[in-house]
C-alpha cells in the first residue's frame, strides 16, 4: 500500500517549488489565512515545533500527505452537493458558478500548498541527511 501512497503524492518531475510559487501559492497564502491553524485548534491538537528537529520531517511529510488527501476527497464530494442543490432548485446558475469558484478555492490551493511543502520537505531532509554525513565522517576522522 506505501507504493500507491508514493504514487499518488510522491512529487511529479514537472513539480518545483519554482513552479507552484508561480502558480501563486506563496501569494494566495500571504493574502489568505491557513484554516490548519483553526482546524487544529477546533480539534484539540497542538502544533509540533518543528523548526531544527531533523527526525519530525517524515511525520511532517505524513501530515501533508493527510491533509492533500483530506482536500481530494473534499472537492468531488463539494461540488456533487452544489450541483445537487442546483438540481433541486435551490441554487441559481450564478450561485452554482460562484459555489464552484469557492470550493475550488478552497480544495485546489491547499492541495497545491501541501504538495509544494512536501517539495520544500525533501529538499530539507535532504539536507538534514547530508548533516548527518558529515556529522558522521567528522567523528569517525
């Protein structure tokens, strides 16, 4: 099951953080507060200081992983509530459209914020790994 993980969320070769900040993510982050801090705060949950702690990364890495998933599975199951409503009469074909603008506001950003942090985090355990290397070869010398 860990390969169709790797699959699914595993950065593509077309992915850069280059290419998601010119898609405005950094951007669209700056302007739009993160709900994460809300949603873990509504469910009980701490924020783990991450910062110098090279071993957390692959937790954080699982936690990106959650939260793109979490994102995925909202937007078809929004967007099949907007249409049914549409269907029922209850939106209007100018409702409907802004309804789809937000939901894809509010899946699609974060789908790509959580995938352009899981670039930024292989680029960061890579590093760490590297530190352990060296650390490793200095006490060994």
């Amino acid at each position: 099951m860990a390969w169709l993980s790797e699959l699914v969320f595993a950065p593509k070769r077309f992915e850069s953080e280059r290419l998601y900040e010119r898609l405005g993510v950094r951007l669209f982050q700056y302007y739009v507060p993160t709900g994460g801090r809300l949603v873990m705060r509504l469910a009980g949950l701490k924020w783990m200081g991450f910062r110098d702690n090279d071993l957390l990364l692959p937790q954080l890495d699982f936690i990106t992983r959650y939260f793109e998933a979490i994102h995925w599975l909202a937007l078809p199951a929004l967007a099949a509530l907007a249409f049914h409503l549409y269907s029922a009469g209850r939106l209007s074909p100018t409702l409907l459209a802004l309804a789809l603008l937000a939901i894809l506001g509010f899946t699609v950003h974060p789908i790509m914020l959580q995938r352009y942090n899981r670039i930024r985090l292989r680029r960061a355990q890579g590093a760490a790994w590297a530190r352990r290397q060296r650390r490793q070869a200095s006490t060994t010398s």
